[in-house]
C-alpha cells in the first residue's frame, strides 16, 4: 500500500487546499496503478513550523511563501 508523504510550511494551505492535494494525489496513484489503489493509498500531510524550512539559506515564513505565490500569480496574470 502507498504511503504519499507531503512537507508544507505551516499556515501557508488552507484546510481546503490540504484536502484537495489527498484527492488529487490519491486520484493520480489511481491513474498509474488502477482503481484497486484507491483504498489502500494514504496521503499523510506534515506541517513544518514556520521559519524551519529553508531554502538557499534563508528560512521561510508562511508570509514569504504568500508573497511569491502573489509574485508568480502577476507574473502570469
């Protein structure tokens, strides 16, 4: 049986949006092995606090992850 294991920065994903990656992981181990998959896949979301995710030495905050989705969400907008 599958064991998906997700990393997030704490307060950055909403209950909803956390909800919506179990479906849709679950829904694409379903796509590459077959409906069987389905009951048997567990998706297990970790919350990492805030300020002990790093990433090119600095460590983020759930603000600074809200400020480059609204960066990236301009640049494509």
């Amino acid at each position: 049986m599958p064991l998906i294991t997700v990393h997030l920065i704490e307060n950055v994903f909403s209950p909803e949006d956390k909800v919506e990656m179990i479906t849709k992981l679950t829904d694409t181990m379903v796509e590459i092995e077959g409906e069987a998959m389905r009951n048997v896949t567990w998706v297990k979301i970790e919350e990492v606090p805030e300020g002990q995710w790093g990433i090119g030495g600095t460590a983020l905050t759930a603000r600074m992850v809200h400020s480059m989705q609204d960066q990236q969400a301009t640049s494509q907008g």
